[in-house]
C-alpha cells in the first residue's frame, strides 16, 4: 500500500468530504443529542447558527454612454478569491479555536487552486512521492492480496480519483492550506473543508506532523497514525457542520454524496475505497471514544498525539488502546531473498495489521466473516519477492492472541481459498492446507498461536519457500 506522506494530508476534500460530511454531521447531533448539548424547540432538527456570507465582489462602476458611436472600455478590477472569501475564512478559523480548544502559534497562509491548476500541482506532488519502484511494489502488493486485478492500472486509477475528488488539503512540508474549486464564493462543502484542513494546520504547529509520520514504521502504523489526525479533524469539522449549516446546506452536501459517489466510484476497486475511507471513518470512531472518554473536551484526543496508536488493532478496537492496551508482537521473517535464491528479490516487507488483513479475507468472504476471522490479530510480517519472470511470492507469518483466534484464522483462510473454483486442495489435515490454482499455489498452516500463509507461483518455489519455517 502507498504510503502516503503526511506532508500532503489531501483530504476531507471532494469525494470524501460528501461522502464523510454527512456521517460526520449525523454524529454531531447524535454525541449532542446523547450528551445533552441540545436544547432545541424542535429535538430532532438542529437550530442553525448563520454564517455571514462572503466579501461581496465589488466592480468599478461602469461609464455612463457618451453621444459618440464608440465603445468605451470597462475597466475591470481583478481580486483574488483568497480576498474574496477572507471575512468568510477568518470567521472559520475564530471558531475552529473554539471548537478545536487550540489557537494557531503563527498565522496559516491559504491559496485556492482551480482545478487546471490542481491537476498541474498533483503531477509534481506525486512524481515527488511516487518513485516507480514504489508503485510497482505496491501494485505487486495488492495484486497478490486481491486489492486490485491484473488488468487495473493503479497508477491511474489512483493519480484520476485524486484528481477527480481533491478539494482541500494541507501540506506540512511548506505550511500552506490548499482549497481546490472553480467558484468565487465557497460553498457549505468547501467551508467543511476549510475546517477540517484548518484543524490539520493546527495539529501540525501543536504537534509536528512529519515527526508523527517518521516515527510509523510500517503500513498499519502509519493507518493508525492517519486515522488519529484524521479522526481529530473530522470531530472538529463535525462540530462546526453541527453549529454553523442550514438544512439546505446539509441536503446539497447529501446530494452531492450521492452524486460523487456515483460518478467517482464506479471505477475504483472496493478495496482502495475501504482503505481510502479508513483514517475517516474508523478514525472518527476512535477520535469520538477519547472525546467522550474525557467528558467532551479534547484531553485524551490531544494526549494520543503524545502517545499514537501504534495500530490498525487499536483504532478498531479501542479498548486496544485506552483499558487494555495491545501492542504488536514483532513477528521475524528470515531474509527471503537469500533463502530462496535464483533471481528472486524482496520489493516490499512490513507489517499488514488486522484493517488491511481483513480486507483481505473480504476477497472471498463476508465483511462480517472476515472482520470477526481478523479480530485477535496480534501481530505479522510480510515479504513481497518477485523473480525475473516478474513471477509473485507472498509469504506472511502472523501472531495470533490465543490458539482459538489462529484456529479461527485458519478455518477463514481456508474458506478464503476455496470461494474460488479454480483452486483444487490437495492437502487437508489438523492445521494445515494447499490449494493448488492455475496461477498460484497456497499453502496455510496454524501451529499454536502461530500461522503461515504462503502464495507461491508453483510447486518447486512453494516447497522451499516452506522448507525455512519448521513447525509449519
């Protein structure tokens, strides 16, 4: 999975501010509603506070026609919509103090972008973050999980739905808040952006978000550490939908969910969508429980920072983080590319965690099956090798919490493998399995609280592949 830089934090923008604002916003009134924050004339239907609309654009007036036949030019005065919107963003920023319970130590510098100049500002920020061995290893990755197929170019299904759906982000490399849209006045969706990313120009003075970013080691690290920020600035974007937008507000923005939602997710593999939505969903959950757990201020939200998750296990279930913590367990894997020989190379090794490991038990099975098969992760590790043939081999040792939840693990894998009618399994007995395929072979075992997940390209690569894990 790319790891994405949080010096480009892109995001409640287009695709996912529709798509999240109104979850966020039915949050807000429900954590109101159960906190006995509202007191309203009608309970079900929020009062709206009124937001003062933008600097109007004033022209020069026009000259009055003389007698004579010829056209006078119209002089035409040329202000930028950061001037436009300035009263607009101001007030923003006064009430995301308020709401946030943080005030700026310097002043954050805004730009709106068109969407040319977006598209043109995307090729250089993802060249810069992209180098070619990272997409290839990354493409590898989530062919062999599933994620995407053989024919899906994920260099541009990626590179398109950014562009398609980015409306705002805030970069902790330059310090600079980006709003992306073609209208002179903001909207609704883009004051919700405003906020969200605003909250993010905060974080980073407050809390040094390229040090956070430096200090996840792995993928699922870095999800958890995605989801926290995210999460912070979703409740607070939350917060100020709650207080500050009208009805019609809320249906234009539900609307334009759905439109989005159509339009921009029709062509993107399920899979990039979950991971996509994760830091916003999960994380808002995650974000809700600190917040409740600290009688609705912003204490234990702001002590995560200190002390992040430390993964994908603790975002989805908090407890994991809050009365019971979890730490992973490192899991070693033997140097694969020595074991193996030949032109076999590692591109990628690192950790999937319990998100992106029960995604991919969703290949084959239930949300609900592979959620529960996923539940007492403990920990894993991974290596990625490819050969000169551009043949794949994924091999994958994981830590469960108790024998039952490998037990468990094992019986999902095993149904995973055979939800697909090319493979025929040759081997079946006490915690261990192989499957043969057209493609691939598979071989999982489960000793103990241990497992083993192989997939191989054929019989001769899988047998000394598990040759260096005795016991399994």
């Amino acid at each position: 999975m790319k790891r994405t830089d949080l010096r480009v934090l892109a995001i409640l923008g287009g695709l996912a501010t529709c798509l999240f604002a109104v979850i966020a916003v039915l949050f807000a009134y429900d954590t109101a509603e159960r906190r006995g924050w509202l007191v309203l004339a009608a309970p079900a239907v929020p009062t709206p506070i009124s937001i003062p609309s933008a600097t109007p654009l004033r022209l020069p007036p026009t000259p009055r026609p003389t007698s004579t036949l010829a056209p006078l030019a119209t002089n035409t005065l040329v202000i930028p919509r950061e001037t436009i919107n300035e009263r607009l963003l101001q007030e923003i920023e006064q009430k995301m103090m308020v709401l946030r319970n943080l005030s700026p130590r310097q002043a954050v510098s805004k730009r709106f972008l068109t969407p040319d100049q977006l598209r043109e500002q995307l090729k250089v920020w993802y060249a810069k973050e992209n180098p070619a061995a990272k997409v290839y290893a990354e493409r590898q990755l989530y062919l062999a999980l599933g994620f995407v197929k053989e024919t899906d170019d994920l260099d541009q299904i990626l590179t398109d739905l950014t562009v398609r759906s980015l409306a705002g982000l805030y970069s902790a490399e330059d310090k600079q808040l980006y709003i992306f849209s073609d209208r002179w006045n903001m909207t609704a969706a883009e004051e919700m952006t405003f906020a969200h990313e605003f909250t993010h120009a905060m974080q980073d003075q407050y809390y040094n978000l390229k040090s956070l970013d430096e200090r996840a080691k792995t993928k699922d690290a870095h999800l958890a550490t995605l989801a926290l920020i995210e999460g912070d600035a979703s409740l607070a974007m939350a917060l100020y939908a709650f207080g500050n937008l009208s009805q019609a507000d809320v249906d234009e923005i539900a609307y334009r969910a759905a439109q989005l939602r159509q339009d921009n997710l029709v062509d993107v593999p399920k899979a990039l969508t979950q991971i996509t939505l994760f830091p916003y969903e999960d994380g808002l959950r995650f974000v809700q429980a600190l917040y409740l757990k600290s009688g609705g201020n912003w204490d234990a939200v702001n002590a995560a920072f200190g002390v992040p998750p430390l993964s994908t296990e603790q975002i989805m279930h908090i407890e994991k983080y809050l009365s019971q913590p979890d730490v992973p367990v490192p899991v070693a894997l033997p140097a694969m590319a020595d074991v193996m020989g030949g032109s076999w190379r590692e591109i990628d090794r690192g950790v999937l965690g319990e998100f992106l490991l029960g995604l991919h038990l969703e290949q084959g099975l239930s949300q609900a099956e592979a959620r529960k098969a996923a539940a007492g992760w403990g920990g894993d590790s991974y290596s990625l090798l490819v050969d000169d043939k551009g043949r794949r081999l994924l091999v994958m040792r994981l830590v469960w919490d108790t024998t039952n939840d490998a037990q468990k693990f094992f019986r999902a894998y095993s149904n995973l493998i055979a939800s697909d009618p090319a493979a025929q399994k040759l081997i079946d007995e006490s915690g261990r399995a192989y499957w043969q395929s057209p493609d691939k072979e598979t071989y999982v075992s489960q000793h103990g609280q241990d497992a083993l997940v192989i997939l191989a390209p054929d019989r001769t690569t899988l047998d000394r592949a598990v040759y260096w894990f005795p016991g399994y």
